[in-house]
C-alpha cells in the first residue's frame, strides 16, 4: 500500500477521491520521468567501462532508456533492456522513434520482471543504473539468485556494473528538503519528498504531479536502504569478484559506483 507523509498525506486528505494514484513508474509519472535527469559523470563511468569490455550491454530495469540505453546506443554499443513498466517501454518507444534507424537498430527492449527473465544470450556488460538495486533488495535470496543468472549471461571477462546511495542510514529519521519542477511545455508541476526509515530501514519517495488542466497525481516509490555491508554480503555469496568502486559526490548525496568481475583480473 502506497505510504505518504507530510504535504503528500495533507493533499490526498484535501483532494479526497479527486487524485489518481498510481507507481513512480507508471502512466502520468513515466512521463515526468526524464525530468528528473541521471548523473553525467556516473552515466560516464558506465560508458567508460563498456569501452573495456565489449560492445553488448544489457541494462535490468532500463525505465525509458533516456539516460542509458539511448546515449549508449549513441556511443556505439548494441543495448537490450528488460523493463516491467508497460508505461514506461510506450515512454521508450516513443523516445526510440525519433532517433535516426542507425541508432535504433542497437537498441532493443524487453518487457518482463528481472527475476522471471531467461535469456541464452551473452553481454560484455550487465549494469543495474539509477540506485535500482535497492528496488530488487527485499529479498535478499532473490537477489543472490539474480546475481548469479547475470553472472551466467556475462561473457568470460564481462562486468556487471550498479550504484547506490551511501549518505542514506538506516538508524534515524530524515526528510529530504521538498524539490520542484514545472514544465511549461507539457503543463504541470511536481513536487517530490524523500522520507528515510519512516518506514525501517526504506527510503520512500512521495511525488505530486498537478497538470494545467487541474487533474492531480500521486505516486510512491519504497527503495530498500542498502549499505556497504549489505552488498558485500551479497557479492561474497555469489562468484562475482569486486573489481572497482568508485564514489561519486552530488551535493548531499554521495554513490558508490560498483563494478564486479565475472573472472579475477590479474
Ligand atoms: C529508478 S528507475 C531506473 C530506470 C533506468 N534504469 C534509468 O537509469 O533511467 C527503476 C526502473 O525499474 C523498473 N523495475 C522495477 N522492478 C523491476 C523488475 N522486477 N523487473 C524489471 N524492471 C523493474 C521500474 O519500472 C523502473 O522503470
């Protein structure tokens, strides 16, 4: 069940009945997705290990693939992605369709729940972008097993590259400053709140969409708070070897950038 808090929780009350609620990914939210756009020096760092391994990239939980799919294609590489949004592979299409057909025959989207999908399909690098490991942490037997598919899927020297935050803890209450945005072309506004371990140990993102028109939106995302200790758990369950970690700085936030080796590098 959707969980909001302060402004987010007054304004369902007032809107009583009147507001759609729906997932962080899906129907008007897919839209206001690309608003809120990656990190540049991180979206490198992927690119800049691709170069290392090869050209075959699968991205698990690739959203509307505007901030790395596309640019990836862009750079040269054969992308596939495995999304579950219905809403957001119509976002990706609809980005897909303007591109020039150079581009567009690298990139290829998958609908499908990461932890159903079977592929006999080999790729240099598998990346997990956009802190979306802590949506697949819940269960943490799940994840292992997932770790171990994608270590299956990688080619001998393959990487499997995914990033988190490491500001957030899991022993005290936080709310983030309240963040907005307006979009004059397409005509609305959002207003979004982070709120740490209101719910233990989850980070649960509130996010309000009003269009021109005066139709309202609400949507919550609830993200597992992962922690070095926690991935490393994980990483020595599996046969993955960590190969680098890099930190990256955005004001208050910080994010370890992980990459994992399918071999050992000498
Ligand atoms: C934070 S967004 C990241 C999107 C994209 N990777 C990016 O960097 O822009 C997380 C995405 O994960 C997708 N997702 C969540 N659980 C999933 C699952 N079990 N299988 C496939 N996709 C999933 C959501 O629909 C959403 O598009």
């Amino acid at each position: 069940m959707n969980k909001y808090y302060g402004f987010f929780d007054g304004i369902k009350n007032l809107y009583d009945g009147k507001i759609i609620e729906c997932g962080l990914y899906d129907d008007i939210f897919s839209n206001v997705y690309n608003a809120l756009a990656g990190n540049e020096e991180i979206k490198e760092l992927y690119a800049e290990n691709g170069f290392c391994v090869g050209k075959n990239i699968l991205e698990i939980a690739a959203g509307d693939g505007s901030n790395y799919m596309i640019p990836l294609a862009q750079k040269g590489f054969n992308v596939d992605g495995v999304e579950i949004s219905e809403s957001m592979i119509d976002r990706f299409n609809e980005n897909v369709s303007k591109l020039p057909q150079r581009i567009k025959k690298k990139l290829n989207m998958i609908q499908a729940d990461i932890f159903d999908y079977e592929t006999d399909k080999k790729y240099d690098l598998i990346t997990i972008p956009s802190t979306t490991i802590c949506l697949l942490s819940d269960d943490v037997e799940r994840l292992e097993n997932l770790f171990d598919k994608i270590y299956s899927w990688l080619t001998p020297n393959g990487r499997l590259m995914f990033d988190y935050r490491t500001d957030q803890v899991t022993e005290r209450l936080y709310a983030s400053n309240i963040l907005t945005n307006t979009n004059l072309e397409d005509k609305y506004y959002i207003v979004l709140q982070e709120f740490n371990n209101f719910v233990p140990e989850k980070s649960i993102v509130n996010m309000y969409v009003e269009k021109a028109d005066g139709s309202k939106y609400l949507a919550c995302s609830e993200k597992k708070i992962i922690t070095e200790k926690f991935v490393d758990s994980v990483i020595e369950k599996t046969c993955f070897k960590k190969h680098y970690t890099y930190h990256v700085k955005e004001g208050d936030i910080t994010i370890d950038v992980c990459v994992l080796n399918k071999e050992e590098v000498a």
